[in-house]
C-alpha cells in the first residue's frame, strides 16, 4: 500500500523507533508502512498516524489512478 509515511516522518525530522515511542504502535507495525510492506492498515493505527501528523487520512495513503 502507497502512503506518505515517509514524507512526514522527514518532516518531523523523527525515525521509526521515535514514531513508535511517541503512538504505541509497534516498531514492526510501522516499519511495514514505512517500507510500504504492508497490504493494509487498522483503521486504530491510522487513526493514530494522523493525530500524531495533524493530518488526515487522505494525507497519509495514496490511492493509484489504476486501483480506482
């Protein structure tokens, strides 16, 4: 799954270890994401994600043309 983890991670200027730390979701959990492995994501873990960001949910997944 496509998502801009990455992205706002970089720009908090944090890792996956301070991620998980600071959300107590797993560092497993995340490196996933991070990584893109994962096919999909706990609505809780998104949740989670984006309080911590400030953002939404449109902010984190990207959704492929092709998929739609």
């Amino acid at each position: 799954m496509k998502n801009n983890l990455r992205l706002l991670m970089a720009q908090k200027h944090i890792n996956i270890t301070q991620l998980s730390g600071a959300t107590g979701i797993s560092r497993n959990t995340i490196a996933s994401i991070y990584h893109e492995k994962t096919t999909r994501m706990d609505i809780k873990t998104i949740t989670v994600i984006c309080n911590y960001f400030e953002c939404t949910p449109n902010d984190l997944i990207v959704i492929p043309k092709e998929v739609v």
